[in-house]
C-alpha cells in the first residue's frame, strides 16, 4: 500500500497562516503597515504602545518575514495570483502586498530609515525587496519605487563597508573592528544579484582565502584585529554562514563557483546533520536519516532555516552534478518534514487580530520525536525558520 504524495503546497500555506496569524500585526495599528511580534504568547504590558515601544527590535528578523512573504508570494504566482489563491484566502491580503506592508513597518519602527548598525541585517532586508520587486514585476504590478530607495541606501552602506582592511571582505557592523561571513556573504549575494559580479567575485574570493576551512569544506565565522595588531579568526562554525556563500556562488556561476558550490553542499551533509529524533553531535552514521542541525533560539533560531533556502536552489540548480543536487533535496525535504512532524497547536494572546487554530513547530527539527508541549511560547525566529524550510521543500516539489 503506497501513501499519499505530501501536499507542501499546502503544508506551506499552514506554515504561513500559522506565523502570520500568530505573530503579523499592524504597527500601532497604522493601516498599510504590518510587523511581527517578537514572542507569542507574549507578557500583557506588550500588548500597549508602550510594551511595543520597550519589547526587543530584531530588524533582521524581519527581513526574513518579508521573504517567506514572498516565498508564499511566488507559489500564489504558481497558482495564478488570483484571490482564490491566496494563502490566507481571498479576503485577506496577498502574501506580496503583505509584505510590502511588512517593509513599510520596519522602516517606520526602525525610526524612518532602514539603515542600521549591522551591515548583515540590512543586506538581508535588501535581498527581500529586490525579491519583492521581482515578484511584483512576475504578477504585473509595479513594484514599489520605495523599495528602489531602500536598497540605494543601503548600497550605499555596503560599499562603506567592502574595504581593504584586513585583506578584504564586509564589515560585520558600524564598529567595524569584525569583518565576518555573515556580513560578507549576504552582501556578496546582493551584489551578485544586482549586476556588481566584480565586486561580488572579490568578496567570495576574501572569503575563500579568509575564511574557508579545507578541513572542514566550511566556512568559518570571522576576523579581528586584536589589541597588539595580531589577526585573530573566529573559528565557530554556523549553518546559516554556509547558505549565501551557496547562493553566491550559484549567482554568479562559472566553472570554479559551481565546483567550490557541489563541495559546500556536500560539507553540508558531512558536518552540519544530525540523526532525526535526536541528537546534535554533528554528522551521523552511515544510511542513517538525517536532518540538518538547529541552533537554538533567538537569532540562532533562524539559522537552520536561512540554509535551507540556499540549499532549495542548489536543489534546483542544472548546472550542479546531481549527487550535490539529490543531497540539497534530501537535506532540505527532511528538515521540512521534521518540523511539520512536530507541530502542535499554538498558545495565542487573545488579542482581536490573531487568527484562532494555529500551528506553532519545533524549535530544532532533530527533536520532532518530543514536540513541546501545547501552550509553551515560541519566538518569532524559530517559527520564521520552520517555515523557510517548508517553503524551500515546496519549491523542490515544485520542481516535480
């Protein structure tokens, strides 16, 4: 007896109504704008102007809201971008003007600029518009001359922060004492995707000769300067690190790029997977089901889930032999599929605007064998995350 084929197409929209009904609200309630709330349930004195004022602003954050926006965006484009295939149905928004409303709200909240102190926060917000645009290009509407100024601003930043300090590479911050993969690579990617392929190719260069363990196949964290003049490497080694340096190389293309991406995703699997149902010691035995390693919550949170994105295109991606592009499939389908398999129903706030009956998922996908119990609070990361890879395994299916 044959199961049913699995519906990601519609996992995903679960995934999208669960996370935009939990955690999407107005800002102060100003028609035109959304955001997402930081931790459902959240601790009442929130709920007012004054909690929304002093609760934690993570901008990068929602610079990933904005593009599982428009992940669920483009597979309304698949289904003909009518109404009836919205994700949330059709008397609600589509996921694309949703997100647009989304940037309209971190600007506002950010204190009318998009610029911040951290050059990979904004680089994430900049590849999300210019998704954003393509999308509204795909389904014949216009795309939004602000978020043309939003990513000329924060050229503008990047170019400040690509200097030769240090040999190369971005700036981790406006500090700019820690030049490190997480700024350089999403950068890279940027400037890949807007025709800068020279200066694209050097920061993958920097970061090759920097940053690339041979041991490994990875890329470690960062460089510093230490007091004494003394180049110091930070040698952590993160999930999320390795996606835009992935989807930099598949960006640009050519003969090396492509080896140096079949390589990466191939580490990928050596170091960065775990056994489903348990564990986090880094790889696992042989013929064993694995999924790719979580990494906590906060920021961490959303780590497992922005390499998914990249591996999706890896998946996707002709040009790559097909060993690299099975193993990117079966890593990202498996992750996916330890997430919904460890769903449970969400504990809400009560407030007017949240929608009843939705999802929350795991907080590390290796643990889907011990969900956590119904009622416990989630972060907006960790549930970001869990939807990035049910939208990256619906983008594989896709492909079918």
């Amino acid at each position: 007896m044959t199961s049913s084929p699995v519906d990601w197409h519609e996992r995903a929209n679960e995934a999208a109504r669960s996370v935009t009904g939990l955690f999407g609200r107005r800002l102060f309630f100003l028609p035109g704008t959304h955001l997402g709330g930081i931790q459902r349930p959240a601790p009442r004195w929130r709920d007012d102007v004054k909690g929304k004022l002093l609760q934690p602003w993570h901008y990068w954050w929602q610079a990933h809201y904005v593009d599982c926006l428009v992940d669920a965006g483009r597979r309304e484009l698949g289904k003909g971008a009518t109404p009836a295939a919205r994700f949330n149905g059709p008397e609600h928004p589509s996921a694309g003007r949703l997100a647009s409303r989304l940037v309209t709200g971190i600007r506002l909240r950010n204190g009318l600029t998009v610029v911040n102190n951290y050059y990979d926060d904004m680089a994430w917000l900049a590849l999300a518009t210019l998704r954003l645009d393509a999308l509204a290009q795909e389904t014949r509407r216009p795309g939004r001359r602000r978020n043309a100024a939003v990513r000329k601003t924060l050229t503008l930043q990047f170019d400040a922060a690509c200097t030769d300090d240090l040999g190369g590479g971005s700036f981790w911050s406006k500090k700019r004492d820690f030049k490190n993969t997480p700024a350089t690579a999403p950068v890279a990617l940027f400037y890949a995707r807007t025709g800068q392929r020279a200066k694209a190719q050097s920061l993958l260069d920097w970061l090759d000769v920097t940053l690339f363990d041979p041991g490994q196949g990875l890329y470690l964290d960062g460089v510093r300067l230490s007091p004494d003049g003394n180049v110091l490497t930070e040698r952590a080694v993160y999930t999320y690190n390795q996606g835009p340096v992935l989807g930099a190389l598949l960006e640009l293309g050519g003969e090396a790029n492509l080896a140096r991406a079949a390589m990466l995703v191939e580490a990928v699997d050596r170091h960065l997977t775990v056994p489903a149902g348990g564990g986090n010691d880094g790889g696992a035995a042989a013929g064993q089901l694995t999924v790719l390693r979580c990494e906590g919550t906060g920021d961490g949170g959303l780590f497992t889930g922005i390499l998914c994105r990249y591996l999706a295109l890896a998946a996707a991606d002709p040009r790559l032999p097909r060993q690299a592009r099975a193993t990117a499939a079966r890593l990202v389908t498996g992750t996916a599929q330890a997430f919904w398999a460890g769903r449970r129903p969400a504990a809400g706030n009560g407030n007017r605007e949240e929608q009843p009956g939705r999802l929350a998922f795991p907080l590390h996908a290796e643990d889907r064998g011990a969900p956590s119990p119904a009622g416990a609070g989630v972060e907006l990361s960790t549930q970001l995350q869990a939807w990035m890879a049910i939208e990256a395994a619906a983008s594989i299916a896709a492909l079918d």
